[in-house]
C-alpha cells in the first residue's frame, strides 16, 4: 500500500515537472529560436526584466485549452499562450501579462483570455496598475466564437478597469485583429520601432481587398501610430527601452484613482527662479520660441516625460514634477503651427486631460493659443466636435488646475485652454500676456476696415490702429482689472508660484453634479 502511494507521489511529481519544463519551454525550442533571432525576448524574460529583481509571481501557470477529441495528438501548451501574474516597480504592486508569441502566435483562446481577464479583475479589486506585453496574431481561429467571447470579456474588463487602476499596453510584436482593441481601451500604449505592429486588418487581406501593396511596417509600425495615426503614444528604440519608459511612467501615476501620485523627494530648489525665461518669449508676436524650454526651465530637474510626443506637436502633454508633486502639462508649442489647436491637437489634449482627472494629477496649462486653425478640411473634419472635447475634459475636470498664460490667449481657445471661468482654481500670466477676442491684425481689419479703406495711406493708418489696438487689448491689465486673473507674475518666478500654487490646492475637493455620466463630444 506504502509503495503504491509512494509510486503515485512519484507520478504526480514527474508530471508536475514536466508540465512546469514545457510552461517554461513555451513554443518549444524551435520557435523560441526562431523568435530570438528576431531579436526578441521572450515572454518570462521580458517579465523578469520589467519587474524588481526577483518579484514576479506567475499565476495560472498550468491553465491550458480544452482537451482535443479522443484520438488526436495532445499539442496544448500549459499557460496557452500568456504568462500572467504579478511583482512590483519600485516596490510597488503592479499586474502582468505577457503574451508567448511562440505559442501558436500568442493568440487568444477562452482560456488564454480567463487568465487575461483573472488579471484585470484581480487589478481593479486590490488597487493597482496593469501592464500587458502584447504580442499575437489576434483571435485563435480554431477556436472560433469561444475566442471571439474571450476576448469581449477582455474588453467589457478593460473598460471597467478605465478611470479605475491605470492600464498600459505594450506592443512586443505583431499586434493584429482583435489583438488591437484591448490596448485601444488601456490608458497609454508604447511601441518598439521596427519590430512592433498593429493593425486591423494585415497586407494580406489589403491586396486581396483593395488591391494595396503594403508592408507590415507601413501598415501600422511604431511611427505610423506614434506620429500619424496617434493610436500609440510612447515609441522606444529597443525593447529595453520600452521596459525603461513604461517604469519612468509608472512613477507619475498613483496606483489607483482612490489614491495619489508618490511625492517624491526632490533636489531641486522649490524657489528656484530662472531669469532666462524673462527674455524667452520674442517681441515680436509673429516669432515663435520652445515651449518645450519653457517647462523644462520650470519643472524638477528639468524632467518633462512627453507623452505622444510624436503626434500633434502644436500641443505639448506630458508628465513632470513639481517640488516632488506629480503634475500633467498642457501646453501650446508656438514653433508647431504658431501653437493653434486643430483637430489632432484637441483630441491630444483632451485625453490627457481626462486621464489625469481620472487619477488625481493636477493639471498646469502653459497657453500662447492663437486660436483654432482656419481651413475647410479642418471644418470638414469635425474641428468644433473635436475641439468641444478638450473644452469639455477641462471643464469637468475636478482635480487642482491652475493655468499660466504665457503669450496668446485669443478667441474661443482662450475658453478652451482652461481660463478662471471653466473652473480653473488659478489663473496668472507674464506681462507678455496677450488676452483678447483676436489677435491685433485680424481685429483691426474687422473694426476698422472702412476707415482704413478711407484712409489716404491705408497701410500706415492700419499700422497706427493695429498699435493702438495691442496698447489697449492686447497686455493682460485689462483681464486682471475684470478679475479674470489671479495675478500677473515675472516669469523668473513662476516655479515658485505654481509649487506653491498645488501645496494651496493639495486638499481641494470638488463635486460635480450627481449624473451616470456625462456625454463628451466623441
Ligand atoms: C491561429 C495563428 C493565428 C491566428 C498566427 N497563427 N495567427 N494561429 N489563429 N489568428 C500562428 C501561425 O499559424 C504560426 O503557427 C504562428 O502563429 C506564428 O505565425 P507566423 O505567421 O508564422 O508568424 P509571422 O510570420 O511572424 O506573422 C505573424 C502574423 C501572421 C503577422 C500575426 O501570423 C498573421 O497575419 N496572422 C493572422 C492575423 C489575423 O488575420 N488575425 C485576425 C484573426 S481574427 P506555427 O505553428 O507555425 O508556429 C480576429 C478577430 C477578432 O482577431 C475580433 C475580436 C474583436
């Protein structure tokens, strides 16, 4: 009886080790090859390297597909195709999954899916982020509607887990069909230049269908969607790379929309006060300068980590810190399209917007907004439906937000860019400050058109009114006599302001009214 049972522990435990040696071995040694000589890594190594040293726990490790019909060869893989679990950055929490792209492509079956959805569930209920490794063919065709309902349960999770826990995808490989839309629901997605794709539908459908010859790469490689099409946000060079940046992100974000950002000690003076941006902003209102430097000057150590870097430059977004303090930038870049919003930009800045609301990151906004760009193709793209949403994420907008007016504050961009009656907490602006309905040339010709008409030099009477227009419009006294600003400061001290601006506002509580939810122009 002893030497049966003893016999039995003995199976049990052969098999134990053989199925961890083939949850290890993935596709098996050939694929495993065959995807490193792309130079790639795979799906544990790639965990491993992400994580602190030695955190990482897998869940689900023996979790495997249906077994085949009585009679057919066994070629199920323990783990179906994903490495789930969790371990920390910085010693904090964060959930996992990384797809095995040498098991059948990484794609998704139901229970491939389960241990996907198992993650996101267990994510949203203990507080903390997820980051996905993606990297799959889409859905598993053999499978056919179980994989097409795996992955609607990843979406319905996806969606729940938005606003709650933030949510990162990171694109390994080819990322195709049905593969493309959980990380389209996550909160940032970053790409490897050269070695990462997304798309719908691939090349070989595209020349079926419509006759286009197209490479994988420019179909939906890392700079189609970081600088066209904006669906990523973050390029990398490597996968290293990709590795560093999601973990630099992770730093801004709190685990949780219940909870804050880290304040993080900083080395950087809190009454540092930098003169060169006195002379920064040109005289000349036609002349363009970085906004870039500008926030550089102003933030810690001169730490700006841009987000969609590459799309829709007119408009800057992005995380830095402030004393310590996490902060979202919004900011015009006047050397991109004299800073204008358009359609792109606006949709930019809204997410943005609606992402650090989400997850109580206090918003600064650095304006010089001359105003929407003019253009029928603009008009006919939907530029008032895509501008109404970043008005709209800044007017629902409850966390602190405070806004410096740097330069130009015209028109309708001037409701949009946050002023105090959207529910700005803060408004202040440097003498350059230029706030008015347009700018002076424009308004000149609609006011005194006639006159200038009438006049026996139009050109100088025009210069002479355009001069008394900005004397009397365009300064920011007028605007702060109406109350409309808190203060107008030299811009030597606006990091000292705006630090102490978020310690006045760090306890700031703020309702909106009770709703489901709102409905933004979408
Ligand atoms: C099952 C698949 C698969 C799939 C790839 N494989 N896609 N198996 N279902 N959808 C398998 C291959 O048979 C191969 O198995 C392994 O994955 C690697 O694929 P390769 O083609 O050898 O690799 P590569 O040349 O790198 O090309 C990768 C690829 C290509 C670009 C992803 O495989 C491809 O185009 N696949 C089809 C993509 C697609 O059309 N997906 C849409 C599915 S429908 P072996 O055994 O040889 O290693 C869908 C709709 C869902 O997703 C909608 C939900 C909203």
């Amino acid at each position: 009886m002893a030497d049966a049972y003893a016999e039995a522990a003995q199976a049990l435990s052969a098999r134990l080790d053989q199925l961890r040696t083939d949850a290890l071995a993935g596709g098996g040694e050939e694929r495993v090859a065959r995807h490193k000589a792309r130079g790639k890594y795979t799906a544990r190594e790639r965990l491993e390297m992400f994580l602190d040293r030695a955190s990482f726990r897998e869940t689900g490790r023996f979790v495997m597909d249906d077994a085949p019909p009585k009679g057919q060869t066994d070629t199920r893989i323990p783990g179906d195709g994903v490495v789930t679990g969790y371990g920390t950055v910085d010693g904090r929490l964060v959930y996992v999954y990384a797809q095995d792209f040498t098991v059948m492509g990484g794609t998704v079956s139901h229970r491939h899916a389960a241990k996907i959805c198992r993650i996101l569930d267990q994510a949203m209920e203990n507080g903390a982020p997820v980051v996905g490794f993606v990297e799959s063919g889409g859905a598993r065709i053999q499978e056919g509607v179980k994989s097409l309902a795996g992955y609607s349960e990843i979406f319905r999770r996806n969606t729940l887990a938005s606003g709650v826990v933030p949510q990162l995808s990171i694109i390994m490989g080819p990322c195709a069909g049905g593969a493309v839309y959980s990380p389209a629901l996550t909160d940032f997605i970053f790409m490897v230049e050269q070695s990462s794709q997304m798309f719908v539908t691939g090349p070989d459908v595209l020349r079926a269908v419509t006759q286009e010859e197209v490479t994988l790469e420019e179909l939906g490689g890392a700079a189609v969607h970081t600088g066209r099409s904006g669906v990523a946000h973050f390029s990398a060079s490597s996968e290293e790379d990709a590795l560093f940046l999601v973990r630099q992100l992770l730093g801004y974000l709190p685990d949780n929309n219940l909870s804050d950002p880290v304040i993080l000690p900083s080395k950087d003076d809190p009454l540092r006060q930098d003169t060169t941006l006195d002379s920064l902003v040109p005289d000349n209102p036609n002349r363009g300068y970085d906004m870039l430097e500008v926030i550089e000057r102003i933030v810690d150590g001169c730490q700006f980590m841009q987000v969609h870097e590459n799309w829709a430059g007119n408009i800057l977004t992005g995380f830095a810190r402030l004393h310590g303090r996490a902060v979202g930038i919004v900011a015009q870049q006047p050397q991109v399209l004299a800073g204008v919003l358009d359609v792109n930009s606006s949709q930019k800045g809204a997410r943005f917007v609606r992402f650090c609301d989400a997850f109580n990151i206090p918003l600064v906004v650095f304006e010089d907004v001359p105003g929407f760009l003019p253009g029928v193709d603009q008009e006919h793209e939907g530029v008032i439906r895509h501008g109404a949403k970043l008005l709209y994420a800044f007017c629902e907008a409850t966390v602190p937000k405070v806004t410096v007016i740097v330069r130009k504050a015209y028109g309708g961009a001037y409701c949009v860019m946050n002023p105090r009656q959207t529910g700005a907490d803060l408004v202040l602006a440097w003498p350059t400050a230029e706030i008015a309905v347009m700018g002076a040339d424009g308004a000149v010709n609609v006011i005194f058109r006639r006159e200038i008409q009438a006049a026996d030099d139009p050109i100088q009477r025009k210069a002479e009114l355009v001069e008394e227009y900005r004397d009397r419009f365009t300064n920011p006294f007028i605007a702060a006599e109406s109350g409309y600003l808190d203060d107008i400061i030299e811009p030597h001290e606006t990091r000292p302001r705006l630090i102490n601006a978020l310690e006045m506002l760090q306890n700031k509580q703020a309702q909106l009214p009770p709703k489901k939810h709102g409905n933004i122009p979408l």
